[in-house]
C-alpha cells in the first residue's frame, strides 16, 4: 500500500484549499493537458468515463458562455483565466468497446437514453470532483458553481450531441480577499458512522 500523502499535500488538497470567486493569472494549454492526463485516471463504472470538459479560455467563447451565467458569476467567470464546463455523454457507452475491451459492456446501456442518464452523471460527477482535485494538485485554485442556465450552455456548446453541462469550475490563482472565513463542517457522528 502506499504511504499516505505528507501534510502540506493534504493541505493542498483538502484542508486549506478554497472556492474562490475571483481569479487571475494565467493557465497554459499545456497545464489543461496535464490537468485532463490526471482526471482520466479517476475510476469510473466500467470505466465508462462519460465526463466531457471544455475548457472555456478565449474572449469568443466566454462571450458565448456569459449569457448563461446567472447574475452572481457572470462577472467573476469572466474574469477567470479559465472556465471548465463539466458535461457528460449520455451516449458514453459507444465508447465501452474501447474503454472497457474485455467484455460486451455496451449492451449494458443499449436502448434509450433515459436509461444512460444516471450512470452518466453519476459518473461524469465523479470526474468533475477529481478535475477539482487534480487542479488543486497541479497548484491551480478551483471556483466550482451551478448558477447557470443548462439548457443555453448546452443550446451553445453542446448542440446536436447527446452531452449535457453539469456544473462549472473556474481556473487560475485565486484572490483571497474574494472569500469568506470557512464555513462548519459537519462532525464525523453526524454524517457517518462505522458498522
């Protein structure tokens, strides 16, 4: 087994990482690569891997995004050095045969799509908690938020295909006179308990 990470990575990570509302700096294509190349290792169900991202940098496509955005993002989003719309394939299983080769996978999701959606985004979630953490890995400070209309996201970048938004999360450095003090966090007997 490997050994636990060290305390400033688990600080990284977890307990002193934030969600910003403002941003700046710069993110490099080559960054969102890198940032992708560690999301796609995350497990999924089957390997399914139904999360699809785009990573919304230049001035054009901001000004396609902004009005989707609800009045108390539209600013800091488009401020951001980058915007990732968290999607997911709901047609993630024409992909089995090569994600997952080693058995007839994709006729666990055959027929119509209403049947897919929940696999979908279940799993497409996933991948959007660990595109937060791999940032955060990679130094990058996240602004995950809903807030936003889906249905003009996906009118705007997702037309003609079966992917659907989920969520939004802002990249960059982020500013922290732009956050508040932590909020709580429930205490361990009350939201798990060990049987």
């Amino acid at each position: 087994m490997p050994e636990a990470l060290s305390d400033a990575a688990l600080d990284q990570l977890f307990r002193t990482a934030r969600t910003y509302n403002g941003f700046s700096g710069e993110v490099s294509d080559e960054t969102l690569h890198q940032l992708y190349d560690l999301v796609k290792f995350g497990p999924t169900s089957a390997n399914a891997s139904p999360a699809r991202f785009v990573f919304v940098k230049s001035a054009a496509a901001k000004a396609r995004l902004a009005p989707a955005l609800s009045e108390g993002n539209r600013d800091k989003t488009l401020a951001a050095p980058v915007t990732v719309i968290v999607g997911f394939d709901e047609d993630f299983h024409d992909k089995l045969p090569f994600l997952f080769p080693h058995t007839d996978a994709k006729s666990w999701f055959d027929g119509p799509r209403e049947g897919r959606h929940e696999a979908a985004f279940r799993n497409g979630s996933l991948q959007g908690a660990y595109l937060i953490l791999a940032a955060r890995a990679l130094g990058l400070d996240t602004g995950p938020m809903s807030g936003f209309d889906n249905a003009k996201v996906d009118a705007e970048f997702f037309a003609g295909t079966a992917i659907r938004s989920n969520f939004l999360v802002n990249l960059g450095k982020g500013d922290p006179s732009t956050i508040f003090a932590r909020s709580p966090r429930l205490p361990f007997d009350e939201a798990a308990r060990i049987e």
